[in-house]
C-alpha cells in the first residue's frame, strides 16, 4: 500500500536546464496538488490537477513553469530554464476523488523532491 | 492579508514532558484548521482536521483546540517521546479546495 511517490528525491541542475519533477498519487487518488517550501519558509500552494485538467494554477509562476497530469503516468512538475531562485523543497500531495473541492479534503503527502540549482 | 503565524519558532523539551504550540491566525473566510508534523526530510503527515464548529480533537497524544473567535489554535502533546522530534505545521483553509494557507512550523526537539 504504497503512499504518495515522489522522484527523483533530490535534483541538481545548472542553471538554465530543465527540471522534471515526478508524482504518482496513492492508489486510488485522482486529485494532485504541488506545493513549494523555500528554506525557512513554509509550503506554498502551486497547482491543483485532476486527471487531465488543471483545475487551480493560481500559485504558479506566470513563466517557465508547468505541470501535468496525464491519464495514464505520473503528475509531472516541469520547470524551464531553471534559476537559482528554484531551488527549494517540492512536495506533491493527493486526496481521493469524492471529497471535491470542500475543503475538508485530506491530503496525503509524498516525501519531496529536494531541486538545487548550481 | 491571510496569514498563519505559529510559536514558538523552536522549542526543546526533556522526554515525558508535555508542551504546547500556538497558532494564531488572520485567514477570512475560514473553512477549516489543520495541525501537520513534518519529520526532517519528509513531507507533512495529517494530525488533525477542525471545523468551524470543533473546539478540540484529539489524536492518540495530540490533542489541537480551536478558538474561531479569537482566531488562535494549539497544538497540545501529552508525555513527549524522542519520536515527537520534528516540525508541527499550522495550516488554514481559507476556502474549499486548493487555498491552504501553511504557517512555517514549529521546530520540537525532544531530548533524553
């Protein structure tokens, strides 16, 4: 009964490369949201997927940043051109389907993927 | 502005004994509060979900209140084990669905 993955757990990229962060929901779970944490800070909300659809981008940056969630696959965070700005603590986090969006959802998170930027 | 701020920043007690983590809050309109431990290198894991409604939830030696008129919560641990080392997360829904907002934790160590 796995739980949500997250890979790879850390990334290192030179900037102006590509980042590609990986989510697999727990079993069962059709809802995916990321989330950001910066050093000292705490988790900023980035987007909402369902399957296919991106219901809430409104915590993603304008540019360079992208994310999806296939029918079959995993949710894939994309970030382009990558600053030093991006380096941070990614976390992705999935509720199951039926709880919409009340509010009241629980949300399962998964391990995180750790992006440094050189 | 929504805003959760919690306190202490860090906080060291010895093994057995009990503390207490505050939140307090500026998030309008609320939906809900919940309180996240969040061991070193792992993501956040649900402790507890209040409501409006909720003054107190329990989860085995966690027990979080819930003041929605003065906008404050706490987190309550009862006999602290080395195990209970970690960050506790404040985070309030502001609306449904995808408006979290997190506070920047508690950092709890616990000493033998």
């Amino acid at each position: 009964n796995a739980g949500v993955m997250q890979n790879p757990r850390h990334l290192v990229r030179r900037r102006g490369q590509e980042a590609r962060l990986r989510c697999s929901p727990m079993k069962g779970h059709s809802h995916v949201y990321w989330y950001r944490q910066l050093p000292e800070e705490g988790l900023k909300f980035m987007v909402y997927l369902q399957k296919e659809n991106i219901i809430d981008e409104s915590g993603m940056p304008k540019e360079r940043f992208s994310a999806e969630f296939p029918k079959e696959g995993p949710s894939i965070l994309r970030i382009q051109q990558v600053v030093r700005g991006d380096s941070a603590a990614y976390f992705c986090a999935s509720s199951p389907p039926g709880q919409g969006t009340t509010g009241n959802e629980k949300l399962f998170f998964g391990s995180g993927t750790q992006l440094s930027v050189l | 502005k929504n805003q959760v701020e919690q306190s202490p920043q860090s906080l060291i007690i010895l093994e057995g004994k009990n503390c207490t983590l505050q939140c307090n809050y500026t998030v309008s309109p609320f939906s809900n509060l919940r309180w996240y431990k969040q061991d070193t290198g792992r993501g956040p894991v649900s402790l507890t979900i209040m409501t409006f409604s909720e003054n107190t939830k329990s989860n085995g030696r966690y027990t979080a209140t819930l003041d929605a008129d003065t906008k404050q919560s706490s987190l309550h641990i009862t006999a602290s084990q080395l195990s209970d080392s970690a960050s506790y997360i404040c985070v309030v829904s502001a609306t449904a669905g995808t408006a979290l907002i997190f506070g920047k934790g508690t950092t709890l160590s616990v000493s033998s």
